[in-house]
C-alpha cells in the first residue's frame, strides 16, 4: 500500500504520483468532465449557481476547468498559472464573486478538486506527502519562504501529517536515476511553464541502495510561457494596433502597449474585457490612425478568442521543433491569421530569454567549479526540452551521448514518489 504522495504542482500540469515501495510507481487519474487523464491543467474555475448565485459555485479544474469557462464566458472566473504568484509578497489574495481567496485558498481548492476527480483511486492511509518546488520561484522579487509557508497552509488542510519538499530537478534527477548503471555525476535540466531548473548531483550505490550528493542548484523564471508570450507579440500584437498611433488634440499619442501584456495568458483577455482598460481601448478606435487593426482586437476580446489563439501559438511552437518553418494560423485574425514562420524568427524572439536560461547553467557550473567534461549524464526534461534552440545549449557543451530526455511530464512526481517511499527522506529534502 502507498504511504507517499509525489504532489508534482506545475505551473502549466499538475500530476501526482504514488509508489509501492519496490520501485514501481503510478501516476493517479482523474475523472472529470473532460473525460480521463493523469495529468490535470493547473487552473480552475468558478461559476455562481443559476438559482443561489455566488452562494453555491459549481468549481472545476483542469481541463474541464477550460471547458467551463469556454462555455459561460462572462459568467465563470478562471485562474490558471497560479504557482507564478506563489512566492510573490505583492499577492495578497483575489476576489472571486466577491469573496477574496488567498493563494493558500486556491491551492487547496484545486487539490481537493483532483481528489474528488480522483474517486475511489485516492489511496487510503497515505502519510506523507512529498512536493516539488523550483530552485526559483517565477516573479519578480520571489519570496522562497513565503511560498512554503502558502504550500504548507494549502496541504496542512488536506490532512497530510508529514509535508517535505525536494527540488523539482533533484526529484526528475532520482527518477533518472534509477536507470543508471554505474555510478555517475549527473546534470537534471528541467523546463518548465514558468521556471527553469538545474541540479548538479552525484549518484552512486553501495550495497545495492542509492545515495545523492547534492553538488548544486541553480534556476530562473524562465520558460516556455515567456516563448508563447514572444510569439504573439511578434505574430498577433503588430495586427491588431501595437505600435500604432491616436490623435489627441495636435498631438500623435503611440496606443498604450500595456493593453497588449494581457495577451501574455489567454485567459486574461476575459479579464480585460470587462476592465476600464478596454472601455479606454474603445474610445480611441474614433481617434486611431489605423482603427480597423483596434476594432479587430476588441472582437478577439469580445468574442472571448483567448484559448483558441493560444491553441494556434502551441501548434505553431511544436511544429517548429520539428522543422525550420511552419504555419501559424489562426482564422479570426483574418488574412492576418495564417502566415509562415521562420524557425529563425522566432528564435531571435526568444534570444532574451535563452541567454537568461544560459545564463543559470553557467551559474551552476561555476559556482560547482565543474567542468562539462566532468558530467556523465545530462537528463532534459519538460515540453520546452524539444525546441531546438534549448538543446542547442547543452549540445555545445556536451557529447551527444551522454543527453537524455523522458518523462517530460511524468519524472518529477514519480521520483517524488520514490523518494517518499526511500526511508531516506531528510537526504533530499530541499
């Protein structure tokens, strides 16, 4: 019977995993609206009940979650990419229909969401569980200890009797780990939705059993939502008015470029719709020089286009990590809405964030005083391993043999659950 709980809490996915103490582990399914999945999108939803209101909220998460909030717009309140406001001092908390939820809040209503979508399968008796958390926290002045104390709030009601965290690369490096052959020094790089982490480790065993040494962690709040972000700055933004300009008075006034940060998550433009911001945004369509690219982006927000167009830059990223141009298309732009794209291209979007990515590894190294030569295995994980751009990075400085990849959604929670079944928990803990 499983005793450990592996809470892998993504910015992106959620998954969690469970180990029977020889080795094997599990990931847990949900079953929801959605239909049957081991991971959950980390989101959720609110709508008031059609005959109490906001006495009553119908809440769902993960992708059913999506669904609700697709299907009401203008009547659900949607969260998602919740872990970036984990470790920030700035939050305070957010009010859903009038009543504010702390992160605290929000973290145990999706878990208790997921036990519920998990039924019967959610095991009895389990007495621990084991989280993940970055080496750093995504924002801008990130509170590590802040975020801990919001985790242990949020699980302490779950009725966990023992919380421990490990680093969500020292968990992927442990899950690797138990393929290895010999001893080895390992390099666990793991991509994110948000973050970006590094764990330098050395593996060895003795007498048939595993044992770590943390050799060091480096990370930044970097990662594949910030290339998204790049990619509708440059392919929808330009069409629908950024950097185009208004008349006020005798003067030409650039249209504020802070209406466009909205489109960084899609779910936002719900938000914006019915923020001042907007009813500004429309008063300057008499005044714009270019006023049919404002009128388009008030249909995209009017029309709740968010999801789809994030939809349309996902299929555009992926195809881009398989050949050096691919179509981006998405119809409610109009004619604007279907144009190649130029591997090229977008990696110079996102030169800014792969030289900040870059820029941790070196960390790691020099602060270990390691050289790449020193490093048996490197092991990628997360989805944003795939753009060729990131593999670049360790392909120059490492022998392809020795990179590996797997498990992109699935190594973290598993190996947090091996660890929680090792009997040697305090040797990981972060």
């Amino acid at each position: 019977m499983a005793r450990a709980l592996g809470l892998d809490f993504g910015t992106t996915n959620t998954v969690l995993a469970l180990a029977d103490g020889d080795a094997a582990t599990r990931s847990m399914t949900f079953e929801s609206s959605a239909g049957v999945t081991d991971t959950m999108r980390t989101a959720l939803s609110f709508m008031k009940d059609p005959v109490v209101g906001a006495q009553a909220l119908k809440v769902e998460a993960g992708q059913a979650a999506i669904r609700q909030f697709i299907d009401n717009p203008g009547d659900c309140r949607f969260l998602q990419s919740m872990k970036t406001f984990a470790a920030s001092a700035l939050f305070q908390g957010t009010l859903i229909f009038a009543r504010r939820h702390a992160f605290d809040d929000l973290m145990e209503i999706f878990l208790r969401r997921l036990k519920a979508y998990a039924g019967d399968a959610w095991p009895a008796g389990l007495s621990r569980v084991i989280a993940g958390r970055p080496v750093q926290f995504a924002g801008a002045s990130p509170d590590p200890a802040l975020a801990l104390e919001r985790y242990n709030a949020a699980l302490t009601r779950l009725g966990f009797p023992e919380i421990h965290y490990v680093y969500e690369p020292v968990a992927a490096a442990y899950y690797f780990a138990q393929t290895l052959a010999r001893d080895a020094t390992v390099l666990v790089a793991d991509f994110g939705g948000g973050t970006t982490d590094y764990s330098l480790i050395r593996f060895e065993r003795k007498g048939g059993r595993l044992s770590a040494t943390p050799i060091g962690h480096s990370g930044v709040g970097i990662a594949g939502d910030h290339f998204d972000s790049r990619m509708i700055d440059h392919l929808v933004a330009p069409d629908i008015g950024k950097g185009t300009f208004f008349r006020s008075f005798d003067k030409l006034l650039e249209v504020p470029s802070g209406y466009y940060a909205n489109f960084a998550r899609w779910n936002q433009l719900s938000i914006f719709g019915t923020s001042r911001e907007f009813k500004d945004l429309k008063s300057l369509v008499r005044s714009a020089l270019e006023p049919e690219k404002l009128e388009l982006f008030i249909d995209l927000v009017e029309h709740d286009e968010g999801y789809p167009l994030y939809q349309a830059i996902s299929a555009t990223k992926m195809a881009l990590s398989a050949a050096d141009e691919a179509e981006f298309r998405f119809p409610p732009l109009g004619p604007a809405g279907r144009k190649m794209v130029k591997r090229a291209d977008f990696e110079a979007w996102i030169a800014p964030d792969l030289a900040r990515i870059e820029g941790a590894l070196d960390e790691v190294l020099d602060r270990t005083n390691t050289a790449p030569g020193e490093i048996d295995k490197v092991f990628l994980t997360g989805g944003t391993s795939f753009v060729p751009a990131v593999r670049r990075i360790f392909t120059r400085r490492f022998d392809a043999g020795r990179i590996e990849s797997g498990g992109e959604l699935l190594s973290i929670a598993h190996g947090l659950a091996l660890i929680g079944e090792s009997g040697d928990i305090a040797q990981w803990a972060a």
